[in-house]
C-alpha cells in the first residue's frame, strides 16, 4: 500500500510541475532568452563570403 502512494505522490508533482509550465508558458520564454543569447552570439562572429 505505501509504494502506491509514493507512486501516486509522484504523479501528483510531475503533474503540477507540467501545468505549471504549461500555464505560465515557461517552456516558450526559457526558448526566447535562449534564442536572444545565440542571436547576439552569431552575430557578433566573422561571415565567409564564399558561397
């Protein structure tokens, strides 16, 4: 009886940590300040002209 609690207990917080994230979106701006940090990082580096 007591590992089907944990489990249980454990599928409570997986559950409320992803509504979490969902709700609020999170996934969507950690990606956006990720995406910010590369942009300035390629283009600050040196372009090859050849093609």
């Amino acid at each position: 009886m007591e590992i089907i609690l944990i489990i249980m207990g454990v599928i409570l917080v997986f559950f409320v940590i992803t509504f979490t994230v969902y709700f609020f979106n999170l996934d969507m701006k950690l990606i956006r300040k990720v995406y910010d940090l590369l942009g300035k990082h390629y283009d600050t580096m040196g372009k090859d002209k050849k093609l």
